[in-house]
C-alpha cells in the first residue's frame, strides 16, 4: 500500500527495528543496577543518548528520554508553575500538546498569548514582539508545522527573546531528519522531539534541556534521567531511537533531495490537470515532502476514502470526528476559508515512496476529481 502519511508517522527503519529485537532479547538488565547486566544496559542508553544529542549538536547531559514529543511539551510548560513568572507566548498553530496545556494552566494562574500567523503560516513577529511581558516567562514556538511544514524564525525570536532573558522552547518533533538542526546555531533553550517522526519508535522521545536547574521532574518518582523523568526505561526503544537519529543526520543531504524531487514530481503533475489545486503554506521557508494542498469543490473525507479504497494511505488537513468534517484549526488561522478548509489533503512523502507511486497518486486524484 502505497504510504504518504510520513508527518503522521513513519514505518521503523530496518535497522533500527533489528537493533530493537536484539536488545530486547539480550539485554534484560535493569540499568539501574550495578552488576554486569544493569551496566550494559546502562551503556545502551548512554550511547542512544550521545547519537542523540550528536544529531541536534547538544551535549549527551543536556538530553533526556520521555515517553515522546507530547510529554517533552508538557515537561517544558508544566515547569513553569514552579517559577515566579506567570505569562507564556506562543502561536496559533501550535500542536495540541502545547495548546492545550496552555489551557489547562489557566486555572494555575498562568496566562499566555498565541500570536496569529499570515497566510503562509509564518507568525506576526511586530505581534509577537509587543507581546512580551514583564513578567512573560517563556516562549513555545514550534520549528515547523505538522500540518503545512512552514518553518517558524526561531533564531530571530531567540534574539529578541534573549534581550529579555526569556527562554525559548521549540517543538522541533517534525523535523530530524528533514532539515538540520543545532541548538546552539538556534540559541534554543528547550527542544522536543519524537522518534517514530523519523523511522525510529512509537512511544519514545527527547527533551533537550541546555540548564537542567531550570526544569522540573514531570513524572517523580526514582532517580532515572538525572531526576528528571522517573520510571525505569526502556532499553530497546532507546536504542532504536539513537539509530533512527543517527541514521536520520547521515542521510539528511540525500534523503531531503529525494523528498525535494518527489515533492516537485507531484505538484507539476497536478498542475497538468488540476490547475486549480491551491497549495497551502510558505512555498520556500518549508519542510521538504510536506504538502498541503486543497482541492476547491472536493471534500477531503471522500477523496480520502476513495484513495484509501485504491490502497493509497494520505490524510487530511481537518480533524474528523462522528463522521462530520470539520475545518482544520492550523488552517482556519491561516485565514483559509472554511469552504477550501474541508476540501485540503495532506500528503507527506517518506525515504521508501518511488517516482512511480507518485505517478500511481496522480493518477488516482485524476480519476477522483474528473468524475
């Protein structure tokens, strides 16, 4: 079946799975202790942790495990109820799992801003700017959008933000793999990540954290991840989660050409019979393979059901729910009308798709919107 739903998740690499099952066959000690098995187990973890911190330009003890880029988000937001300073800036497409924390911290006494986006997805900066507080205490922008890969000017807003002594965290889980990332080039203070975005596990991410005074335990309990993430970890997702990231920044130069290519091969495709088709979000400042794309007079909830019939798996750029299409969010923001909102795919291309799968995607959109 052809697969291009790669932002929502990615198949497990083959090596990286391999790596999983040998681990989680061999290696059973609890790395929390101090005989043979716990310390091999322990050195599992050490190395996944240094490919980590490697891929992003971090140092090995700035990088903590979570449970995925959800937690890593939570983490980063919750930490401020131990701080003085109770104001947040973020923006308006933001993933749910900042959001909505965002929400749920106003009964906390923590009040933040979302600044608005244009109609590409980039933030207002001058909004942004006079936004910042007295007494704003972090700011959450994410490098890139899941839903239109539009890529956010975090190096300007740290610079801003740093004037102010603000720290910044960014939800950077779309990203390994499909642009460089650096830490230090960002000036970011906080990171999030997710390993199944770039062909490593479900269930296991990374938290960056350049001063780990600054944060606090989410989930308390023993000392596990520097006392900052309790629970004993799990040794074969860690280390899928270190090839994945290895094998993600190795390849990044030739992985991202092919996704450039097979990116151009359908937009110039649809174009030749689709010529009304509007594409969604910033034509350069974007993740490479990420498309979004609406479709005037075709709801998304058919074509999708009608190319998922024709074994081709994509999603859409609205959230469905009891049968009933709703307007994306991200897009609504973007000032997409709700009409072309509920007509919009999202197609997302991966390391395995091949110039004639694209070809066999055209054509199936062809059929669809010429009958």
């Amino acid at each position: 079946m052809p697969y291009f739903d790669h932002s929502a998740t990615t198949p497990v690499h083959p090596d990286v799975l391999e790596l999983m099952k040998t681990t989680q066959r061999d290696v059973y000690g609890n790395p929390s202790s101090v005989h043979t098995q716990g310390r091999k187990s322990k050195s599992i973890i050490e190395k996944a942790r240094t490919q980590l911190a490697d891929a992003i330009g971090a140092k090995p003890d700035q990088i903590i495990f979570t449970s995925g880029g959800s937690e890593s988000n939570n983490q980063v937001l919750w930490s401020m109820i131990n701080r003085n300073i109770k104001h947040i800036i973020s923006t308006e497409i933001e993933h749910p799992a900042i959001l909505n924390v965002l929400r749920a911290m106003e009964q906390f006494g923590i009040n933040h801003d979302c600044i608005s986006v244009d109609r590409n997805g980039i933030m207002n900066f001058h909004e942004f700017e006079n936004s910042i507080r007295e007494t704003t205490g972090l700011i959450s922008v994410m490098l890139a959008n899941n839903e239109v890969g539009t890529i956010q000017p975090v190096k300007k807003i740290v610079k801003t933000a740093k004037q102010k002594s603000i720290p910044v965290h960014t939800d950077a889980v779309q990203c390994l793999g499909k642009i460089p990332i650096d830490v230090d080039e960002l000036g970011i203070d906080y990171l999030s990540l997710s390993a199944h975005k770039f062909y490593g596990p479900k269930g296991l991410g990374i938290l960056y954290i350049r001063d780990k005074e600054s944060i606090s335990a989410l989930i308390i309990g023993g000392g596990q991840e520097m006392g900052l993430r309790a629970g004993t970890e799990n040794i074969a997702l860690i280390a899928g989660m270190g090839l994945a990231a290895e094998i993600a920044t190795t390849n990044l130069h030739s992985h991202v050409h092919h996704l450039r290519n097979l990116e151009t091969q359908f937009k110039t495709g649809l174009k030749l019979f689709f010529p009304n088709a509007i594409f969604n979000g910033d034509d350069i400042r974007k993740l490479p393979g990420l498309i979004n794309v609406s479709f005037p007079g075709f709801k998304s909830d058919i074509m999708i059901a009608k190319l998922d019939r024709a074994g081709i798996a994509v999603s859409s750029g609205s959230a469905c729910g009891s049968g009933i299409v709703k307007p994306s969010d991200i897009l609504r923001a973007m000032e997409v009308e709700d009409e072309l909102n509920i007509c919009t795919l999202r197609i997302s291309f991966g390391r395995t798709n091949t110039a004639d799968e694209i070809a066999n995607l055209l054509s199936e959109i062809n059929s669809i919107t010429k009958s």
